[in-house]
C-alpha cells in the first residue's frame, strides 16, 4: 500500500470516527436526560435524521420499538415519519415491517417502481416520499426495533448514504439497549416498592383479623380475599379500611432504604 | 400452609378448570410474569415465581390460599388496565 493512500484512508476513517464519538456522546447525554424509552426514541429519531440530511434531501426518521407484553413504542423526527410508521402499523405490512420481522435491511430506491407494498407505496408517495430505507436494530434486550428511514428523493441513500444508516444504527441500537435495561429496571423497582407499601397494609389487616376472630393467619387471609372478591373491591382497599377502622389511621407509612 | 385443607374456598374439584381460567388470563393480560409476581407478592402472596410459572403451566399445585391470592391479582392487575 503507497503511503498515499494509506493517508487518505487514516483521514477518511478518523473523520468518520470523531463524527461515531460524537453521536455516542450525544446518545449519552439522551439516556441521562430522557424521562422514558419514547423520549429517548423522539430525540434519537430527530438526531439520526439531522445526521443523514444533507442538501436538498432531507431525511424523516421513525423508530418502531416492540417488547413483549408492552403496547408497541413508535417515535419519530417529525410529523411525515409518524404518520407512514403509523401507515404500515395500520396496514400490517411495508418495508419497516419486513425489515423488522426479516432483521436484514430492506431498501426500496424507488417506491413508484416497487410492487411489493402496494398499499403503503402509495400512501408514502402521497405524501411526497419516493424512497425508503429500513434498517433493523440488533439489541440484546428481549425487544425489536427498526429504524425506519424516509427521502422525498428516488434513490435518496446512496451507497455510502446507506453505509453510515448502518454505522449510526448499529451504535444508536448499543444506547436504546441501555436505555430498556434502565426503563426495565425502573419499572420492577416502582413495581417492587408499590408492593412493599401494599404487603405492610395487608399483613397490619391480617394481624387485626386473627385478633378479633381468635382464627390462624391463613384463615384470616382467606377471610380477607373473600370479603374483597364479595364486594367486588381490591385487597389492599379491604385491608386498609380494617386497620383505619380500628386505629383511624388513613396513611401506612412503609420505610425501607432505597 | 398447615391450616389450607380446613380453610374455605373453592374447592379442589375445580382446581384444574381454576388454573387454566389463571392460565388464559394470564395470557390475554399485559404483564409479564415478574409483574405478577410483584403484584401477588405485594398483596402478601407467599409462592415464590418459579411456582407461579409452574403453576400456570400445569407442572405443581398450589395451596389453596396461594391459588385464591393468585386469582385476586389477576383480576386485579387486569382491572386496571396494566
């Protein structure tokens, strides 16, 4: 290799490099900041867009996410990349769709010649697009997403256009799984402290029925779940209308370290 | 669990048609498997969630308490919605 070439390949690469490191750091500052996983998306979406952008062509983004059990999650750049990912939701079919459920690329260069979704073709030509790129992202939470991307130009991503779609999901999938994990575990964290409170109520009730009635502890608990399902009201509602009508206690402080 | 075989509910004639009602609401619901196990835990459930997912998948029996605990937050955590 002449030394040439070897300099223009370092300076190509370190530009490529320091914009990656940039995009990583942008994606840190968004899971630090973001309230939950559609912020996240919504502010993603717009950074990936702003990214592949240039010139006249000016690209939309979505990004779909589904986990199981969980009502899907989809985010966008702005109103055009919304209304076709809501499109193909609605239709059950398009190039996202099968990208997602393929996890391999799907590109459609020109949607006015592709015959493969015919529904969501039109619509996305109707509203002034005339390519799509869809790009699976890989994440190792149990979860799928695809980074749907949308150009009012034929043969909007080139080859390189479509090498740095890839190079920027492959990081953004890296931050959307930190982001799950972190969303996950804040929701089992709410989930498990909600539980707590509810146990603390429930055995102070328990405790009052095997008092008044002389009976063991599970004999008072099925007393307890019969009275609930009888009138048709939650548990933790019966057992704390127990305890406040004998202590007149309305709140039950639990303390545990966080 | 000493004082289950004495204590009311349903009974265990209807044991198997009561798992698969739990299975089926199980499956149609939102929540996973952790989330009901909070749910029941929380509502002073004392099967652990290897027993539940047990349970729900036909492999043991629970005591009947359990089994009512279990069915109450079902219905509950289906009630709002989660």
């Amino acid at each position: 290799m002449s030394e040439d070439i070897e300099f223009r390949e370092s300076l190509y690469s370190r530009g490529r490099a320091e914009s990656l490191e940039d995009f990583v750091l942008q994606l840190q500052d968004l899971i630090l900041d973001s309230s939950d996983v559609r912020d996240f998306l919504t502010d993603m979406a717009a950074i990936i867009a702003t990214r592949l952008s240039h010139g006249g062509n000016h690209i939309s983004c979505g990004i779909t996410v589904i986990r199981d059990k969980r009502p899907i999650t989809v985010a966008s750049s702005d109103a055009r990349a919304r209304s076709l990912d809501e499109l193909q939701n609605t239709f059950g079919h398009g190039p996202c769709l099968t990208a997602l459920k393929s996890e391999t690329a799907v590109y459609v260069p020109d949607l006015a010649a592709d015959r493969r979704w015919p529904k969501c073709t039109t619509a996305a030509r109707g509203a002034g697009i005339s390519s799509i790129l869809a790009m699976p992202m890989h994440l190792r939470s149990p979860a799928q997403s695809v980074v749907n991307l949308y150009s009012p130009h034929k043969h909007g991503f080139s080859h390189h256009g479509i090498d740095a779609a890839e190079s920027l999901t492959g990081t953004a999938a890296k931050a959307l799984d930190i982001a799950l994990n972190i969303a996950h575990l804040r929701d089992a964290r709410d989930d498990l402290a909600a539980a707590l409170e509810s146990r603390t109520v429930i055995d102070t009730a328990i405790g009052a029925i095997m008092a008044q009635n002389r009976c063991s502890h599970d004999a008072a608990f099925q007393i307890l779940v019969k009275t609930s399902s009888h009138r048709n009201i939650k548990l933790r509602e019966v057992a704390a209308s127990i305890v406040s009508s004998i202590s007149g206690e309305r709140e039950f402080p639990t303390t545990y370290e966080e | 669990m000493i004082n289950d075989a004495a204590s009311e509910g349903p009974q265990p004639a209807f044991g198997a048609d009561q798992r698969q009602l739990a299975a089926a609401q199980f499956q149609s619901a939102n929540v996973t498997l952790p989330e009901l196990w909070t749910y029941y835990y929380g509502i002073g459930g004392n099967a652990d969630e290897l027993a539940l997912d047990a349970y729900l998948n036909g492999m043991v029996e629970l005591p009947p308490l359990q089994v009512n605990l279990l069915h109450a937050a079902l219905k509950e955590i289906t009630a709002d919605g989660l």
